[in-house]
C-alpha cells in the first residue's frame, strides 16, 4: 500500500479540483491527524510566506501570522530547512524554533512541513494539537507527502 493511498479521499477530491478550497483542504488535513489548529502558508514572489488558510488561530494573532520570512518561527524554519520541524509541547519550548507569540495559540504538539515538489518551495502546512504529542515517522511521511500534493497545485 502507498502513502497517497492512506491520505483521506475528501482531501485528494479537493485538491483533483481546478482551484481548491485551500481551507477545506486543511480542515481535512486538521480531520486526518486529529488536531485543532492549523495553517497553510504560499510562498510569494518576494520569498515570504504568505497565510492562505487558517483554523484556531485567536483573532488577535492572525496579524502577525499573516506574512511569515523564510527562516523564522516553525514555518519559517521548515520552509528554510525543506524539512518538518516538530514540537511535543511549543507551550514549554526554550528553543526559539517557535516565536514567542505562537504560545498564545495554546497548542502544544506541532507539526510544521514545507510544501515541496522537485525540491521547489511552495509554502508551507502547519498542524497542532492541545496537548503534547510526538508526531510519529508515518504521520511526519503523510503529512509530506499531503504537502507534495498541495505543491502540484501551486505550479505555475
């Protein structure tokens, strides 16, 4: 059995879609892994990163979330890395992975990965959970691979 094969079919359905509903997309994706929280940020012409869709997010923190550098907070970082950056529990992180404004999402498993086709950047998925959790190989993978699948829709 292939990884696409286990990515739920209301998320592939959408993304066969001329134009996807990026937050439905990510509602699914929030579905699959059983979180609460999450967002999906595109890569512009200026190389930052851009917030298509969100979910859980307070109101308050949308507009610092809303254009994101490369190589700043977790999204930021997975999109500098092209590799996921995880958290068992942002809310007692000393790293300065996550900026410090992202405790007020009261998340604390999280998961971000870059959006990447051919090794090209896209932007980036982020998913959480309120509690801590350590994201397993297999969910990392999925999650990659769901990133991939956003990716293809993005070229241009």
């Amino acid at each position: 059995m292939s990884i696409t094969s286990e990515i739920p079919k209301t998320i592939t359905d959408e993304l066969g879609n001329d134009h996807p509903n990026w937050a439905l997309v990510l509602n699914a994706t929030l579905n699959f892994f059983d979180c609460t929280t999450g967002t999906i940020h595109t890569l512009d012409q200026n190389s930052l990163l851009q917030l298509t869709a969100h979910k859980g997010i307070p109101e308050f923190l949308i507009p610092k979330l809303t254009t994101i550098p490369i190589g700043k907070g977790m999204a930021g970082i997975a999109a500098e890395r092209k590799k996921p950056v995880e958290m068992c529990n942002l809310q007692t992180d000393d790293s300065g992975v996550a900026r410090p404004s992202a405790k007020d999402t009261k998340v604390e498993g999280s998961l971000a990965a870059p959006l990447l086709h051919d090794n090209t950047l896209y932007g980036t998925i982020g998913i959480a959970k309120p509690i801590p959790y350590d994201f397993s190989e297999k969910e990392i993978s999925l999650l990659m691979q769901i990133g991939n699948l956003i990716s293809k829709k993005m070229i241009k």
